[in-house]
C-alpha cells in the first residue's frame, strides 16, 4: 500500500508461505526418493478418496448433484466421527476432525458436505497424486484435480475387495452410501463404521492390491517396490547414516536421496536465517533492517550456518534435478558478502519479509510475535501448498539419516498397514513389518 492511493475495499489475509522459490524442487526430490506416493502412509486413506469418487459418479448417474471433493470429504468426515463415537473419542493419528466432530449428531450427507463440517485439510488431499499415479483413477490429460478424477478397473477391484464383505441393511457399502447422499438415515450401523473406519484393518486381499499397484509403472513402480522391500527390513534398531549406502537400494537411488537430505538442510538453514531477521525486526521494533557492512549477530551467525549448508551441496557433485534449481538456490546462498546472500532470500522471500533498496522490511504475511528462530515456523516453512499435505508427523522410531525425504517415512508405515502391523506400531508395539 502507497498513501494518497485510493486501496480496495478490504485487504485479504495473506498465508505465511515461503517456496523461496524451491517449491517444484523440493517436489522433484520427494518424487526422487518414492515416487508417486504423495502423503499416502495407511492404506484406508486411498480406499476413502476413491470410494468418494465412486459414490459421487453414482450419485449423479441417478441425479444428484456432487463433486468428487464433497463426496469424499462428507464421507472422510462420517468415517472419523463413526470411528470416535465407537472409541469414545480415543485419539489416534489416522483420525482427523476430533474438535470438529465432537458434539456433532447430524451425520447427513447435507451437513457433512459442508465445507464447515470437517477438517481445513482432509486426508483426501494426500492422496491426489497416488491415486492417479497407481493407476486406481483416470484423469484426462492426467490432470491431478481430484474433482476429474474418475475409477480405473484397479480402483473399482480395490473397493470391492475392500468392501465387498460388509453388507449395512443388505446392500452393497456404495449403494449404501449414494442412499445416504440422496438423504436415507441408514449409515449408523457396524457394518458401514466397519467398512468405512481408518482404524479398523483394510482387508488382506485389498492390501495385496495395493502392494501390486505399487509395483506397477516400469521403471518408477520398480524404485517404489524396491523401497517397500526395504524399509520393510527394517526396525528400530537399524542404524541407518548417509555414509552407508544400503544394499538393497540402487546407488542411483541412495545419491538420489542423499543429495535431497543436503539440500533440504540447505533449505531449511535458509529459512532459519529468514526467521532470525523476523525476529530481529520484531525484537527491536525496527521500521526495517538496513543489509550494509555487518549484520546483527545472531543473523550473522544464521548466515554463516546457511553457508555451508549450501557449500555441501554444491561440493556433493550431484544435481538430480534436470533444471538445476537445486544447485541455483544454494548459489544464491554463497555470496561472499554476507548482506547480498540475504538480500538474495529476502527476493525469494517476498511474502513475509520484502526488500526495498537496501532496507528488509516487513511484508504482508509479517507477524510481529516472533521472539527467537523457529517460533514461526510452523506455517512458514510450508514449501508448498500440495507437498506440506504429505508430512504425516507420525513417529516411525527409525533413526532415518539427516533430512531423508518424508516419502520414506509414509512408506514404512504403509509397509506396515499392508502387513497388518501398524495398529500395534501406533499403540506402542513392535514397528517391524511381519
């Protein structure tokens, strides 16, 4: 905003999101270490979205209007609030909407529809791309919008081998579920929590369809059924380090992960440093940092960490990232002045903290509640909107080496759901796929 300019009418609020212009590298490093498996890490969130999209094609064969996206979300939510009302509201990470849902008796298509109904992210929203990268949707044109997706042949076998046991008030789970879109009361009942539940096992015979998709695509089904076979061997006393390449992965595939590890960490020193000069600002209540001969102490030291985290990338000799935006970024980070190494971040930045000449200021996302690095982390370190949704959180008790892709993680817990072992995993039981 400039005065003496007539502004609009209202300012939007403006999301603490910094790509710093790595967003599509950081996807392609993902991709690198597991590709096609987004946030997917227990096999009944793939059997919700596609059963969403099956019931919402049904569901307009006979008339009704619906998306994929309301369907899936309106049956996601049923299928937690049923899954708390039967454990009285016992946590568990495969649930979501625990407040949300809570107090809420109106289980009606028409009210859980509603975009205030359920969670901001969905599970939904982790499995866009593995659902079309295992070939269990069709997409024209391959586009990843969930709301033109429709079941392949492999996804409609993976809602019958799942499902086909379950028969609520006689009828098939999906004939079931379009007659409670159409407004029927008829989903309170053990068979559909059964079905439906993220907490109750997938059947043996839809796992051992998921682990077939998993292996399908040439070459990229390979490096993903390969993986599974590997982190399916280990356990929590694995000692796993960067310098001691696995013999079960490809060396292709472990420079690949490698190079992802010291890259992320170059990353995430850069937004460290971004969070040192908010602090600062906020600290000192400063109209803006001037970037001139020295730097503030702490930034400095932020600087000179950052420095050799991007030195060890370049030095590491491998860019598996066909732009080279990988290796651009931590250029941008290797100024021998350390004020055009921030001035470099600030112009990547832009969104919560801007440059004007040679003055950091703050910008539209600027919260001034910052009092050391790392308090705001939380929603400013979100890369990127669709690749933030893959982090599950989820303790995997594997001493994973420094930075190793998350996609590895998600893939040793669905290992585990496949071979019926991540309840007891998430209960505190043994972690070793059987």
């Amino acid at each position: 905003m400039q005065w003496g300019l007539l502004g609009p009418d209202f300012l939007p609020a403006q999301r603490r999101l910094r790509t710093l212009g790595v967003g599509s590298t950081v996807r392609l490093f993902n991709e690198l270490a597991v590709p096609g498996l987004g946030g997917l890490w227990f096999g009944k969130q793939a059997l919700l979205a596609i059963l969403g999209i099956f019931i919402a094609q049904e569901a307009m064969r006979r008339g009704k209007q619906v998306s994929n996206i309301e369907a899936s979300n309106a049956l996601e939510a049923l299928a937690c609030a049923l899954s708390f009302e039967h454990t009285n509201w016992r946590q568990d990470e495969r649930l979501r909407g625990r407040i949300k849902l809570n107090g809420r008796r109106d289980h009606s298509f028409s009210a859980l529809r509603k975009r205030s109904a359920y969670v901001v992210q969905p599970m939904r929203m982790r499995v866009v791309q593995p659902l079309l990268a295992l070939g269990l949707v069709t997409s024209d044109g391959g586009s990843q919008r969930f709301n033109n997706y429709r079941c392949a042949q492999p996804g409609l076998d993976f809602i019958e081998t799942a499902c086909g046991a379950f028969r609520p008030n006689k009828r098939s789970i999906a004939d079931n579920l379009v007659r409670w879109m159409n407004g029927d009361d008829c989903v309170s009942t053990p068979p559909t929590r059964q079905a439906l539940s993220p907490i109750e096992p997938l059947a043996q015979s839809a796992c051992k369809i998921l682990r077939e998709r998993m292996a399908t695509g040439g070459a990229v089904g390979e490096r993903r059924r390969i993986a599974m076979q590997w982190v399916g061997s280990l356990s929590k006393d694995t000692k796993l380090s960067w310098s001691l390449p696995p013999a079960e992965l490809a060396s292709e595939h472990w420079r690949d992960l490698h190079a992802g590890g010291i890259f992320f960490r170059a990353r995430d020193a850069a937004l460290d440093m971004l969070e040192a000069v908010e602090a600062h600002l906020s600290q000192m209540k400063m109209r803006g940092l001037e970037l001139g001969p020295t730097l503030p102490e702490r930034i400095g030291q932020a600087v000179s960490t950052l420095r050799a985290a991007a030195q060890a990338y370049v030095d590491f000799g491998h860019d598996p990232i066909a732009d080279g935006s990988a290796t651009a970024f931590c250029r941008d980070c290797l100024f021998s002045d350390p004020a055009e190494t921030l001035r470099a971040l600030v112009r990547r930045d832009g969104r919560v903290l801007r440059l004007v000449g040679d003055l950091v200021l703050p910008g539209a996302a600027f919260r001034d509640v910052v009092d050391s690095p790392g308090a705001s982390a939380d929603e400013a370190r979100i890369i990127d909107g669709s690749e933030s949704t893959e982090e599950t959180g989820i303790t995997t008790e594997i001493a994973w080496p420094e930075n190793m892709s998350f996609r590895m993680a998600n893939l040793f817990l669905l290992n585990l759901d496949l071979n019926g072992g991540l309840s007891a995993h998430l209960d505190g039981g043994s972690n070793v796929a059987q």
